[in-house]
C-alpha cells in the first residue's frame, strides 16, 4: 500500500482559476473510489490518494490526462510517492499517530 500527493497544474487555461479541473479530477477519483480501489482526500493544495501503487500509477495517468481532454495543451503534474512496505499505515493512521503525539507532549 502506497500513499501519494499529487498535483496536476493546467497551464494556459482561462482564467487563474482551476477549480473546474479540479472538480473533473475528483469525479475520476470518486469513480475509482467507488470501485474500492483507491482512497482519497482533497486539500486545498493537492490530492492525497491511497492504494497499490500498479493502481496509483493509473489513477495519476487518469488525473493527468483530464485538462487534456477539457482543451488544455499543456500540463504540468508533480507526484510524491511514500511507499512502505514492512508495515501497513493508512493515511488516517497516519495523521492520528501525530495527534496523539502531539496531545501525549502537551499533557506533560
């Protein structure tokens, strides 16, 4: 199991605005969601998507190629890939772990 950011920048679109690209992207990763082969979480600067990562690799071809088909001509997509394999973690296994550290530093 894998866990990646990811950011997909349309360049030469309309407006600074790219939101409406954004909105297609996560129908795509609703899509696979729904499949239950993915998980996901938007933020306001990227996506973090989570699952095998033969998966992931398609997920972020998918995600790519959406201004593409909306008439942009050129895109830009970075991706970071955090890929453990001796354990198990989950992105919210992930966040939990630093909170409770966090709140276990405060009570001291």
């Amino acid at each position: 199991m894998a866990i990646v950011d990811v950011t997909v920048i349309p360049i030469g679109t309309e407006t600074p605005s790219v939101s409406k690209y954004v909105a297609s992207i996560q129908k795509i990763l609703r899509n696979y969601e729904a499949e239950e082969k993915i998980k996901f979480q938007l933020t306001p600067m990227n996506t973090i998507i989570e699952g095998d990562l033969p998966i992931l690799f398609e997920v972020i071809q998918a995600m790519h190629e959406v201004p593409f088909s909306e008439g942009i001509e050129r895109v830009a997509t970075s991706i970071r890939i955090d890929d453990r394999r001796d354990v198990k973690r989950t992105m919210e296994y992930k966040v939990e772990r630093v909170n409770s550290l966090v709140n276990e530093n405060e009570d001291k």
